[in-house]
C-alpha cells in the first residue's frame, strides 16, 4: 500500500506554512483515497522541544491514517552543482514515500551535488526540491514541476515567481538557480548557472 508523507518545518515551537501542509494533506486525501478525514494536519504534530534550530516533523499515512510521526534536528545538506538528467516517464504529483525513480536518477548525479530533472524537455525539480531561476529581475520557476511543494504554492500565491516553461537550452538566460522546500527558503541556496552539468 503507498503510503503520503508531510515534511513540516518547526521553529521555535511554531510549525510554518500549516495551512498550505493541510491543503495538500486534504487533497491527497480526497484525490488518492477517495475521503476526507476529520482532522487537520496539526492533530498529528508531535510534541517537539523549543529550540533555535528548525526541527524537520515527518507525518507518514496511508488512506488508513497516520502510520508515524517523527522529528528531528534539521541538517541542510550542501547543494552546490547539478546534473541534468531526463526522464519522461517520472511522475510524483503527490508527496509518496516511494522515491524508487527519483533515487534513481539521483544515483545519475556523478559528481554533482544533485540532479535537475528535465520531463518532456522541459526543466521540472531536483530529487528533494522545486527550483526558481533568477533572471536578474525576477525568480521565475518551471510550469510543469513534478511535484508542487507547499512553499511553491506559497510563493506563487504571494506574486513572488513567475511560472513559464523553462528548457535546458534557455538556462543560459538566468544568472542562479535556487532550490527551496519546505525546509529551505527561496534564495537560501544560489547555484551558479555554470554549475548546472549537462
């Protein structure tokens, strides 16, 4: 059975973009398991210490409910370079626990950092984030992402990205790419254009 999972960022004992985490926790829900449970996502929040660092909260559930909660200190993980890797077969619309493919193509990383995921010729995600390219203007991020993350929904209901079909041949028009999550803000992590590996 698949089993859906939320990856919730706790600071300071307050967890952030809940409404957004419950959004998407309601349509899995309705979408995948054809119900609605009673309870919001914040029911399934477990106790975490305060503490300045941000704590990463993982819900794990399936249409029979919550499975596990867990919590731990968040280490971001170094993202430099990428590799560009094709696959036109992908699909990760919903948050599953099954990332089969997606490690996979990050096995195809080399030396890279991580992998950018070209579908249909079209830019989309690396293995863990949505992206957001910088044209010296404006962030504008892919339209056809393969997941789209709850800070994606976010931004792009604050007007703060523009969405457009972005190719691996228009690359050379942004100055940095900027991968975000739910963990990792838009802007924390810049990778230069030239570190992006064909």
């Amino acid at each position: 059975m698949c089993q859906y999972v939320e990856t919730i960022k706790v600071v300071n004992n307050c967890a952030l973009n809940l409404a957004y985490h419950n959004a998407r926790f309601i349509e899995t829900q309705a979408k995948v398991f054809g119900l609605v449970w009673s309870e919001h996502i914040e029911h399934f929040l477990p106790n975490v210490p305060l503490q300045a660092e941000p704590i990463k909260v993982r819900i794990v559930y399936d249409c029979n409910g919550v499975i596990e909660t867990s919590f731990e200190t968040y280490n971001r993980r170094a993202i430099t370079s990428l590799k560009l890797v094709e696959n036109n077969e992908i699909d990760y619309t919903y948050k599953s626990t099954n990332r089969l493919l997606l490690n996979e193509l990050y096995a195809m990383r080399q030396q890279e950092s991580d992998v950018l995921i070209v579908k249909n010729g079209l830019i989309t995600d690396t293995s863990y984030c949505n992206v957001a390219l910088f044209d010296g203007h404006r962030y504008v991020t892919p339209a056809q992402p393969l997941h789209k993350g709850t800070t994606l929904t976010r931004l792009l209901h604050e007007n703060k990205l523009t969405s457009c079909p972005i190719s691996p041949q228009n690359l050379h028009q942004f100055e940095f790419l900027s991968p975000f999550n739910a963990m990792i803000e838009l802007g924390e992590i810049k990778i230069d254009i030239n570190a992006i590996q064909p």
